[in-house]
C-alpha cells in the first residue's frame, strides 16, 4: 500500500523516539493476510452471484423452483417447474403470516403472480374478479380462475381469506402485506415474555402512531450531540460545571416531571375514558410509576456519586480545556462518527447482502411436490467464514477510525508551533495509515475478533440451553462470557494506546502494544484520576442528552391526540439518543486518552531545558501539579506519587 521500507519487528530497548520523523511499514504481514481474507469474502460473494442465487434473491421464485419474471428450466419429478414466469414478476404467498422462526423461512405456498392485491380481498368471489380484471391468479398454476369458486379443493389451492391488502418490496419483488397486524404475529412469536398478546398489539400499534415524533426526537438527540461538541470546543473551562449543575436539575427536573404526570393522571376521573382505552390509560399510569420510581433512584445514586467525587472535578477542567483546543484545531475530528458509520452501514449492507444470496445458494432438490435449495459438501459452511469477517472487519474500520484520531492527535500534540500545522492534519493522518499502519490495524482488529467470537459462541450455548442446564454449567458459562467480556475491554483499550504509540513512533503492533502497557502500569494513579474523572463527566455528558430527549418525548406522547402506550416509543428513542452521544462523545475520549499518551511520553524525553523543551501545553502542566497536590493532600503521595510520569521505561535513559 505504498510502503517501501519495511523494519524488523525487534528494535533495540534502547531506541529514542522521534515523533514524526521515521515512517515504516508495520506488520506487513498482516496486512497481507487481511487482504487474502477480504479475498476470501469477495469469492463467496460472487460465488453465490454466479450460480444463480442472486436472481432467486432479486427476482423471487416460487414453490416449484421457477424465478419469476423469466424463462425457467424444467425439474425432475416437479409437474409446475419450468414455467414461462416473464410476464409474472412478483412473489406472492397465500398465507404470509405464516412463519416459520426455526428455519426462518414462510410456511406458505410461493406463486409467481403479475400484480399483488392493492386492496383486500374478503371473498373467492373477489379473488376470481381480480384474477380476470387484472391477469394475476392468486391460486396455484394448474387452478383457472373460473374454477375458484367451484373446485373441492380451492382452500388448499387458493390463499388464505381475507386476502391482505400488499405491495411489492423495493428492488426485491416480493408481495408483502401492508396491514400491522401480521408483523404484530412476528413480534408475538419472537417475544416470548409477553403473557398477554393485546399488550404487544397495542405497544406495536403506538411506535406505527407515534413514528413521526420518534423519528423528530433521533434527529432532536443527533442535534443536541453536535451543540455539545460545539459548547466542549469554546467552552471547555466551563463546561464540567455547566454538566454538573444541569444534570442536576435535569434529573430533578425530570423526576418530577414524572411523579406530576403521575399524580395527575391518577387523579384523572375513569368515567370519562370509553372502555376501549382503559387498559390503555392503566397501562400508561403503571408505566408512569415504573418511571418516576426509577428516575428517583436513578437520580439518589446520581448525586452519592457526585458528592463522592467533587473533590477531582476540578482536576478535569484543565484537560478538557486542552482537548477542546485540538477540536478547535482539528474540526474535522467532530465528524469522524459519520464517516466510521457510513463505512460500517455500507459493509453492513454488502455482508446482509451477502448472506441473503447464501440463504438462496444451492442446487434444487425435489421435496414432493415443491423444490428446497440446498447446499452440500464443504461449501455449506461458507457462511461461517462470513460470519468472522463480519466481526473482524467491522473491528478494523473501528480501528481505522482509532488510529485516525490518534495519528491526527499526536500530530497536533508534536508540532511545537500550532500555527505550522498541516493544513488538513485528519488527511494525513489517513494517509500515513493507508501507506504504513494497515497491518498493525489488521493485527490489533483480529485480536479482538478472538476474543469476540469465542464469547458469542458461549453467548449462542447460553441462550440455546436455558433452562435445561443445571445450575452450576449456567454459573459457569456466565462466568467465562464475563471473564471474556472484561478481557475485550482492556484489550480495547490497550489496543487504542498500542495505535496511539504506532503513531508516535511507527513501531509495529507488538512493541507498541508493550511501550503502551509499561507507561500505563507505571502511571496507574494518573491513568485511574484522568479516566474516572474524564469518563464519569462525558458520562454525564451522555446522560445529558439522554435526559433532554426523554423529557421531550414525555412532553409529546402526553399530549399528542391519540392515546397510545408510551413504553416502547419512549425506550426506542432513549436507545438512540444514548447511541448517538456515544458516538459523538467516544472521539473526545480518544482525544483525551492520546493526549495524556503523548504527554507521557514528552515528559521522558524532554525537561524543559533549552534544546530538550517541552512539547505540552501550560494547562495540561498546571493540570499535573495540580492533580499532584490533590493525591498528596489525600495521603495518596509521597512514594507513589514520585514513580509517576515515567512513560516508555524500555531500558532508555532519561538522561
């Protein structure tokens, strides 16, 4: 990838660092192996293309093997197979609410039709007027149409009455059914701690009433995530107070927002409520409860918490402020979660796409009357090794966006005079990843794919056999998909300084990985005030955002017209809002993290003195003595805090 100078893997302990100036390809092999993968992924995709599953997937086929809107070859033993389907160009089922979730396919009778019914059909009499006014027979092909009133066996052959109102699926020419109330059936057969189905139905029924207000309070969360970019970029000195006193009044605020709706709506007189929404109005009073109860303990832990840590907030302002220079240095670093998400939904979108075409992959096998595709021999496990690139690469564009923040950082950070950085630090950045650093990417991506997939698949045994293990093989398999879990965090983060140091010092993954973890252990005080502090007011931050939106949702679904259940409407929306800071919120995280790595290592290799100046900026040295008193005035200095500040101990004088 541009790479000419490949290094050794072992360098001396005693190397000095030269931020920036020495470039190397790091783990180059690697970076082969990702691409003879990626290879790999690009082979089953247009194997499955190339032997007919792509037109099965697109155009649809019926339950004899024919794909609609073609010419089709005759199958052995099948009476309807090799039909001439050019003129019928959608599926159609007679009983789509039918479903089969085990073999995850539906339990129906697929035809080829010209049109699907763009209204309902209640009668055999209105499916045989709609078979001659608009060609399309919706019963099966040796069936005339003047013979769907009379023959014996016209409810076998004929679809299941009342006819659903449908409409084809986009680019997929399937006839899906415009009603509700037959994915409603889906969601009762997949949710299976819902004793009473009415209450499903009605949760169903107030997302599909209330999804122009879900959809306006996304876009309210996405908005409220940018001005909180805006307000940590000008504002950072102020910004942990401002959080703190809004999230006070936030949680109070909102907890007694909930206990007055509460109290209002219990007080409400039941005989003016027609007895369709009663159980409507106690549904929504119980959830109302629900809410303020745990808003109120929510909002108790909140302030214990606060009032533990009141003392180290003010050891953060310092180092936000510093952050919120590099943002205001590096604008572009607020919409680097789009791109990361635009890459990740347009590989999430081939990897579906692929498997789709999997799903239909195969030979045609007669099963009696009808055809079933099947794929035999080695090919059949194909989709296991989809399965991995799924999470591996979906792991290395999340790690490409680490390694991007850090090199834009480090960049930032070593670049002595601000006013001579690179006109677009992010592109070179991008740039110097794209032509050195792909295969430390690959390496540390693929570590985290070992860890993710032996979890899942313990997640998968868990879930496969709950409640028929015995109570000692549960405790276990919980504690191995814990134990799992806690070891993909830290190798997270290890693995994001391990990026910062390669960005550093262009060291491959394993050296870096190593220089990373001494300066951590060696600085673990340091390390636990910076994340703790930092973590707990981005959190807040979040948390802030999550609050606003809820509010405003509680706000809309109380006095919008139609009296609809709140429960699933309000968590849909609190789910994105959540997502959408995270995404917004973990950049500034990445920042502070790669600052304090740079910090560290600018302390080993520079004192202040002429020719060995420091690259830091004076805030984030108050920051340091700052933080210093704070743990000796807690008894927390003394020897321990003199071992601090020592970063990349690999043998090299500090001199």
């Amino acid at each position: 990838m541009g790479c000419c100078n490949s290094t050794s893997a072992a360098q001396s302990s005693k190397r000095e660092w030269k931020p920036l100036e020495d470039r190397s390809c790091t783990d180059l092999p690697w970076l082969l192996l990702f691409i003879l993968f990626c290879l790999g992924m690009g082979f089953i995709c247009g194997f499955s293309i190339a032997t007919g599953a792509a037109a099965r997937l697109v155009s649809g086929y019926d339950s004899y093997g024919n794909i609609c809107g073609q010419k089709n070859a005759k199958v052995e033993r099948i009476p309807n197979s090799g039909i001439d389907h050019t003129h019928r160009k959608y599926v159609f089922f007679l009983d789509p609410c039918n479903v089969d979730l085990v073999k995850r396919k539906i339990k129906s009778i697929a035809l080829c039709v010209a049109a699907c019914p763009s209204h309902e059909l209640k009668t055999m009499h209105e499916v045989q007027k709609f078979a001659e006014k608009n060609g399309s027979a919706l019963c099966t092909y040796n069936l005339k149409p003047s013979e769907y009133v009379t023959h014996s066996k016209a409810s076998v052959f004929c679809p299941k009455l009342p006819v659903p109102e449908s409409a084809p699926i986009p680019f997929f020419h399937r006839c899906a059914p415009v009603n509700i109330s037959c994915y409603a059936k889906f969601a009762e057969a997949l949710i299976t701690f819902v004793n009473d189905n009415s209450v499903l139905h009605r949760l169903i029924s107030g997302v599909m009433t209330s999804k122009e207000i879900i959809l306006g309070l996304c876009l309210l969360s996405l908005v409220l995530s940018m001005i909180l970019m805006v307000i940590i970029r000008y504002i950072s000195r102020v910004l942990v107070w401002i959080l703190t006193i809004l999230i006070i009044l936030g949680s109070l605020g909102g907890t007694g927002v909930l206990w007055w709706l509460y109290a209002k709506q219990r007080k409400s007189p039941k005989e003016t409520i027609i007895p369709e929404q009663l159980q409507i109005a106690e549904d929504n009073l119980r959830a109302l409860l629900i809410y303020a109860i745990s808003a109120t303990v929510f909002t108790v832990i909140l302030f214990l918490i606060m009032l533990v840590m009141r003392k180290r907030v003010a050891l953060t302002i310092a180092l936000f402020h510093v952050a919120g220079k590099v943002f205001i240095h590096l604008p572009l670093l607020v919409f680097q979660p789009f791109w990361t998400f635009l890459a990740l939904l347009l590989f999430w979108m081939y990897w579906i796409m692929t498997l789709l075409f999997l799903g239909t992959l195969g030979s045609a096998i007669p099963n009696g009357e009808f055809v079933e595709f099947e794929v035999s021999g080695p090919l059949q496990y194909m989709w296991w090794y989809h399965v991995v690139g799924l999470i591996w690469i979906s792991e290395f564009i999340l790690a490409c966006q680490q390694m991007t923040v850090a090199g834009a950082v480090v960049t930032y950070y070593f670049t002595r005079d601000k006013r001579n950085l690179p006109y677009t630090p992010i592109l070179g950045s991008v740039n110097r990843l794209i032509r050195y650093h792909l295969g430390t990417v690959a390496k540390g991506s693929f570590i985290i794919t070992l860890v993710k997939i032996p979890r899942m698949i313990l997640m998968y045994i868990h879930n496969q056999l709950k409640g028929k293990e015995n109570a000692c093989a549960r405790c276990m398999l919980k504690s191995c998909i814990c134990c799992l879990w806690c070891l993909e965090k830290c190798l997270n983060y290890l693995n994001q300084n391990a990026y910062t140091a390669t960005a550093i010092n262009s060291t491959n993954f394993c050296t870096s990985a190593k220089d990373a973890f001494v300066i951590l252990v060696e600085n673990a005080l340091r390390v636990a005030t910076i994340n703790t502090v930092g973590d707990f007011m981005l959190f807040l931050g979040k948390i802030l955002i999550v609050c606003c939106t809820a509010l405003a949702g509680i706000m809309l679904l109380n006095y919008q017209q139609d009296y609809t259940v709140w429960v699933l409407p309000l968590v849909i929306v609190c789910l994105f809002a959540f997502l959408v800071a995270h995404c917004f919120l973990s950049i500034y995280e990445m920042v502070v993290d790669v600052l304090f790595l740079c910090f560290a290592i600018d302390t080993k290799y520079n004192d202040g003195s002429p020719g060995r100046e420091f690259y830091m900026d004076k805030v984030l040295m108050e920051f340091v003595e700052n933080s210093r008193k704070s743990m000796k005035e807690a008894g927390k200095g003394g020897a321990a805090d003199s071992r601090e500040l020592k970063p990349m101990a690999s043998g090299a004088s500090s001199a």
